[in-house]
C-alpha cells in the first residue's frame, strides 16, 4: 500500500520550495502522484515532464526536488544528462555503450538508480537527431537497448527535458501575460523539436524569469542554509541590513538567473569568516556588507 501521507505532503514540499514558479507545480504534483499511487501506464515511464525556459528560473531545481522528495537519495536516483555531450552520432556510444562488451553512460547510471528514480535529459534541443530518436524509445516504450544487447527497462523512471528554447526572447516579453510567455514558447518549442517529442510528455511546464521579489525569497533561502552550516561549526551570525540586496546583485545575471546564488551565499559568507579568524576577530555577530563583501560587527 503507497504511504499516503507521503504522497499528499509533495504539494507543500515543493510549495515551500520552488520560488516563483506557482503555476508549474499544479501541474507536476498530479503526475507525481499518479506514478506513486501506482496510476500510470505500466508500459511507460510513470510521467514526463518538458520544462521550458531560461536558465537559472528552477527547471532542473524542480527536477531535483521531486528526486529527494520521491527518493530520498538524489545522488543515487537522478541521472542527469547533458544534452550537449551528445551532438553528434558518434556520442551514441557515450550513451549507450560502444561495442558489444560495454553499456554505456546509460547502464552505469541505471545500475546505481537500482532501476528506478528520474531522467534528466537537459537542453533536450542540443541532442544530435539520432539521439533523439533514442529518446522516443524512451518516451513511448519505457525500454532503451545498450551495446551489449541488454535492455533497460524505465518503466519505474520519470523523464524530464528541459530547454532554453525562446530564453532571448523572454527578455521582450518580460511584462506580457503568462498565458502570452507560455503560448510564445511553446510555439518555438514546437518549430525547432520534432511533434512526435512534444506528443509524448504528459506536462509541458514553461517556467518564467524570476521577479525581483523571488529573488529575494531565493537569496533569503540560502543565505539561512549557509548561516546554519555555518551555526553548526560554531559561528553565530545573523544578517544585517543590506546582506541580501548585495547577494542579489552578484548572485543573480541576465542568461544565467539566480543559479549562482546559493555559491555567492557560501563565498561571501565563509570570506566574512574566515578573514575574521585570520585576523583573529570574533567570529559571531552581524554581517552586513562592505566594499561589495560581507564582514562581521561583533
């Protein structure tokens, strides 16, 4: 019998955690939960996502969180693909195994998942024609077939693909309607991948730029997962006025969104620490920023 309790409690754990992105996770909680209750088709993957949009917004992030939430194990249960290793026909044998002996990156990945836990096919555009036929495979019979003549069965897998397809031109249409952003991607999703692709995801989220406010959220959350990393070594620190304004202003860039703000946290507060013991200062108190770093006020 599934953990009920479990499977209701996604919604709020990804409700806490993705910023920004509320019209996505309506979307990715029903798929879920159909693949845990044991709803999906048996014959395929238990749900596949196409997440579209820029980068640095909470595509792959998404990803992640269903992974831990689902799994536990992140390390262990997402395979995470870079679509842009696989641009030509040769890279099929990094895939898949190059001769008769071998597996693949694809039968080592699917030996530590045990079987089961998420894909990550990421830029899904980057992908070489050939690949992408691999990935109907994927996508309609839940099967892939390595070098050595093995087949995988996927079936307790969920596949997600993202793209930044239409990233440049979100950046005319950052004041449009939702309903406009999503109807304009998803357009250009569909002239530059194949139909038979798009036919066969169950959900097709497009994610959208991140406003000032969930940014402050994002710098919000990970400065406090630093501070508390860093709490549990024995350094007391509390943010001052004027911290998060200055993790945004380096955590956060135009093609890349927010994706370097969990780095700009730790940097920035593991500098304020570590110059305060070398000069032999207290090392609690209040940060608060100078000269674009962080020092601390005992």
């Amino acid at each position: 019998m599934p953990d009920l309790a479990h499977i209701q409690g996604l919604r709020p754990f990804l409700d806490e955690r993705i910023i920004g992105q509320d019209h996505v996770i309506p979307k990715v909680v029903p798929i879920v939960q159909n693949g845990e209750l044991g709803l999906a088709d048996p014959k395929r993957p238990k749900g596949t996502f196409l997440f579209l949009g820029p980068t640095g917004v909470g595509k792959t992030e998404t990803t992640l969180l269903v992974t831990e939430y689902v799994y536990q194990d992140v390390q262990k249960h997402c395979i995470r693909l870079d679509m842009s290793e696989y641009q030509n026909q040769e890279s099929l044998g990094l895939l898949l195994g190059r001769d008769e002996s071998s597996r693949g990156n694809m039968g080592r990945f699917y030996d530590r998942a045990e079987g089961r836990g998420v894909i990550l096919f990421d830029e899904i555009e980057k992908a070489h024609p050939r690949v992408l036929d691999i990935f109907l495979q994927v996508l309609d019979a839940g099967r892939i077939t390595v070098a050595n003549g093995e087949t995988l069965n996927l079936c307790e897998f969920y596949i997600v693909a993202t793209s930044n397809i239409g990233a440049d031109a979100l950046m005319e249409l950052k004041n449009s309607p939702m309903a406009t952003v999503e109807r304009f991607i998803e357009d250009l999703a569909a002239a530059e991948l194949r139909p038979e692709v798009l036919a066969r995801f169950n959900v097709r989220c497009v994610f959208q730029k991140l406003g000032y406010s969930a940014q402050k959220q994002i710098a919000s959350i990970m400065l406090n997962k630093e501070l508390k990393l860093l709490k549990a070594k024995g350094y007391e620190l509390q943010p001052g006025p004027g911290v998060i304004e200055l993790l945004i202003s380096k955590g956060v860039e135009p093609r890349l969104g927010v994706r370097r703000m969990r780095s700009t946290a730790e940097t920035l507060c593991r500098a304020a620490v570590r110059e305060a013991l070398l000069a032999s200062q207290p090392t609690s108190g209040t940060l608060v920023p100078q000269n674009g770093t962080l020092v601390i006020h005992s």
